[in-house]
C-alpha cells in the first residue's frame, strides 16, 4: 500500500472514508472491490483538493452500479 501522507476524514457519515489498511484477499474477485472500495475516497481527496485549490475536479466522473459490474466483468477476464 501506497502512503503519500493524505489521510481522509469525513465530517458528515454519508461522505466516502478512506480504510488505514488493506485486508488480505481471500477471494477471486476481493481484489477488484478492494479496488473499487479504495478508488471512491481517493477520488473525493482528489476532487477536493482541485477544488480547493480553485480548480476543475480531477476525475468529474460517479461510478453507477451498471459500469462497476461491467469493469467487473472486464477485472475477472483480464485476470484469467
């Protein structure tokens, strides 16, 4: 895991909170939502940070239901 020295702490319960640490993978697909599970939050630091700095967010894009079952889908044929 990758420490840059950002740490995520929400004010509000309903915004995205950045885990300490990684759990161990036990299953196939653990890894990609994991994945998905950690790219949420650092995506709202991002966007935040831009913001803050008076900018355009970073990545401007939600990741719906319907695309995280097709990257999915894309995750599983890739790794086998």
């Amino acid at each position: 895991m990758l420490t840059v020295g950002l740490s995520l702490m929400p004010r509000r319960s309903d915004e995205p909170a950045m885990s300490p640490s990684a759990p161990p993978l036990t299953q196939k697909h653990d890894g990609f939502d994991l994945m998905i599970a950690e790219w949420i939050p650092l995506t709202y630091v991002l966007n935040n940070l831009s913001g803050g700095l008076g900018l355009p967010d970073i990545y401007p894009f939600v990741l719906s239901p319907t695309v995280i079952g097709k990257l999915q889908f894309i995750y599983a044929t890739v790794a086998v």
